[in-house]
C-alpha cells in the first residue's frame, strides 16, 4: 500500500500499455523533446515546399507528386526502425524535407484540371478526404497502440502514388505554359472519349488562347531580352506584396489550424475520439466552402471566418474550468471557423499567381506559412504558465489576419492569370462568367 502522508521525489516515470515513442525513448518528463518533434518536422518543411515548388514548375506537377510521395514512403518507413531519439527525429525531418510537396503539388494539379467554377469543389473534395485521413489516423492510433506498426500502416499507401508517374495525366494548363501544345490536347482528346463529348472549334477556342500567350511572349523575348520570370516578380512590387500578404494568412491560418488540433488532446476526455471530433469538424467546414465562396466571394468569407475565429478563441480563455461541454463547443467552432479559413487561403493562393510560378509562388507562402506550424507545437508549453495563452495567442493573429485581407484584390469568377501582367491587373479585373478553359 502506499503511504500518503509522505512525499518521495520520483524516480522514474509510469507509462501506460501502449507502445508509443514517447515510452520508448522515456519521453514522458521531458516536455521540451515531445513538441520540438513537431517543430522538427515543420521545419522540414522549409526545404520541401520551394524545392517541389522549383522542380513541379520546371518538370511538371506529375514527377513532383510521385517523388515526393515515395520520398515519404521510404524515410516514413525508416523512421519506424529508429533505435533512439535523435534517429527518429533525423528521419523525421527528412520525411517532411522531401516529400511533405506532395500534398501542395497535388492541389495545385487539381486546380488546374479543373475550370473556375470547378476550383471551390475541387478544393473541398481534397480536404474532405485529408480530414477522412486524419481521423483514420486517429483511429488507427487508438487500435494499433504500437507506433512502430502504425507508421509502416499509414507510409505504406505513399508507394502507391509513385505510380502515378505512368497513370496520371500531366496538367494541361502547365503543358500549354510550357509550349507543349500537341500533349496538352491529347489529353484532352483522351478525356473527351472517355466521357463520350465531342471537342468543337469553340470548346478549344480557350484552349488555343491559353497556348498562344507562351508563344507571344517567346517572339516578345526574340525581339527584345527580357528578364528571368522570377526576376519580374521581384520587380513587381504588386506582386510582392501581394506574397507578403499571403504569406502572413498562410502563418496565421497554420498557426491556429495545427495549434488547435495539437491542443485538442489536452481537452478533458478521450484523447482519441477528441482528436476525430476536430478533425471531424473540418467536413462540414469544408462544405461550407463549396457553398459560401463562390456565392460571397473569397475575401468577405476570409474576413468573417479570421475575425470569428479570433472571438471564439479568445472568449475560450474566459470560460469556466468546470465547464466541459461549453469549451468543447467554443472550441469546436474555432477549429470551424479557421479551417473555413484556411481553405480559403488555399484557394485564394492559386488564383492570384501567374501559371509559370503558381507552384512555386504557392510554394513559398506555403513554407513561410510553416513558422505557424512550426511554433503550433510548442503552445502546449505556454499553457505551463497560464492555460488560456495559447488561445490568447491564436485569437490575436486571426484578427490580424482578418484586417489584412481588406488590402487584397478579389478573385470569384476571375479567371487564372498565365503572365506577370495578368496577375497584376487582378484588381481591375471585371468579375464575369468565365469559360470552363479560361
């Protein structure tokens, strides 16, 4: 029996059956080693973001996508082999420093399949099936009980998407950019069979728009040397700044989402089903999406859902302790609100860009946006000091967040831009029906 009316210092630390990392490398009084897993991750993904940006732009969003995914596949697996901290968490940020692209890759591919009306269903179609993702992760989690074991479960899909490479169809929009019109419309020949359509002069007629700007600009290069596209967006100072703003949506907009989601575990309860609630919860945001954006606009939906959120995460520092199911609620909200937010974000970014640098472009507010999922998992530490910062310091950003997205030009019915020019008359641009092509 023990003896309550004496205090012994500890030894050592119980852990419970599971067969986690944590009890593995005897994590569990070391809060700091835990969050910086996270952090360590995150910051792969400085490297991996620009890098697949770079290579999808220049080779195509089909090779980008299958070697990201088998990068994952393979230090994902090798990371289930580790024999100490320090392996674990090396193989960690080589996980997310070569293949974390896949995911941003795979959207922007998915933007350009589709015309402008397509974009906001599109969008909402992938991240239901990554909420899908993360609640099997969750679930699996919760039978598994072994990390070991879950890591080769949930990598192992990752070698599957290699082969896309073969199956998959290039992005025709990025085909046409790169003046490579012959592939472009036999692929959209192949899709016009097998859906029994048949192409006329005036369904290609966008198409032939879109083919003839490269070639434009190539004799306007001819004729006259013109500096590099990266260059001319540096030179852009409406598309600088444009990126700032972006960037910073991109850090508030990860800072809540994953800082939320991490938190979540700490609520009262059953850690598992806590973690498949708010990630549940991003189904109907997301369909929300499909019905808002293209109805209000992108930066009125923006406005309201940063501005919300903040509300709702600040109101949470106030409530009562006692109160479970009043902070669950607030708290179910404010993962709502944000990821309203943030898919936005997503969509926004791949409109307000020029083709020839989307990826790459996309790919740097994306790695900037990572100091907010950088940081995320070290909230759970300030809440040592008092348990409402981390709220605290989510409802701040979003306001922030919110206020800046005034400055930024609307895009609803606009259709991509494919030239520096095209993206910088963005604001002026008159919002019409656009053509499935255009």
């Amino acid at each position: 029996a023990f003896d309550t009316s004496v205090t012994e210092k500890c030894t050592s630390y119980v852990y419970s059956n599971e067969d986690s990392a944590v009890k593995d490398f005897d994590l569990g009084c070391q809060n700091w080693k835990r969050t910086l897993i996270g952090t360590i991750h995150n910051s792969g993904l400085f490297l991996s973001l620009p890098l697949t940006g770079i290579i999808s732009d220049r080779y195509g969003r089909k090779l980008a996508l299958s070697v990201a995914a088998l990068m994952n596949c393979i230090f994902g697996f090798l990371r289930s082999f580790s024999t100490n901290y320090i392996m674990m968490v090396a193989f960690e940020f080589l996980e997310a420093g070569f293949g974390a692209g896949a995911y941003t890759t795979a959207f922007v591919l998915a933007m350009e399949l589709v015309g402008p009306k397509g974009r906001v269903f599109g969008n909402t179609l992938i991240n239901v099936v990554y909420v899908c993702g993360l609640m099997s992760l969750a679930g699996l989690s919760w039978i598994l009980q072994d990390w070991r074991t879950l890591l080769r479960v949930i990598y192992a899909p990752s070698c599957l998407v290699f082969s896309y490479l073969w199956i998959l169809n290039e992005s025709i929009r990025w085909l046409l950019s790169k003046g490579r019109h012959d592939e472009a419309l036999a692929i959209l020949q192949k899709a016009a069979k097998m859906n029994n359509v048949e192409l006329t002069d005036q369904a290609l007629a966008p198409l032939q728009e879109i083919e003839r700007k490269p070639k434009e600009e190539k004799e306007e290069i001819e004729m006259e040397p013109k500096p590099s596209v990266f260059m001319q967006v540096i030179k852009s100072s409406i598309i600088v700044r444009r990126l700032l703003s972006c960037s910073f949506l991109w850090i508030t907009c990860t800072f809540v989402y994953y800082g939320l989601s991490i938190n979540s575990v700490s609520l009262a309860g059953n850690k598992y089903i806590n973690f498949m609630l708010v990630a549940f919860i991003e189904i109907p945001a997301n369909f929300t999406c499909l019905f808002v954006l293209d109805r209000f606009g992108r930066k009125k939906v923006m406005i309201i859902t940063y501005i919300l959120s903040a509300i709702l995460c600040i109101s949470l520092s106030f409530l009562p302790k006692n109160q479970t199911w009043w902070s669950l609620i607030f708290y179910l909200s404010g993962k709502f609100s944000i990821t309203v937010a943030y898919s936005s974000v997503y969509i926004y970014v791949s409109e307000v860009f020029p083709t020839n640098v989307r990826q790459s472009l996309l790919a740097v507010c994306s790695s900037t946006g990572r100091i907010g999922s950088t940081l995320a998992p070290l909230t759970p530490l300030l809440a040592l000091y008092y348990d409402n910062l981390p709220s605290i310091f989510f409802g701040t950003l979003a306001v922030m967040a919110g206020l800046l997205v005034f400055t930024l030009p609307e895009t609803i019915n606009v259709p991509l831009p494919d030239s520096i020019e095209e993206a910088e008359r963005l604001s002026k641009a008159k919002r019409r029906k656009p053509e499935d092509f255009s």
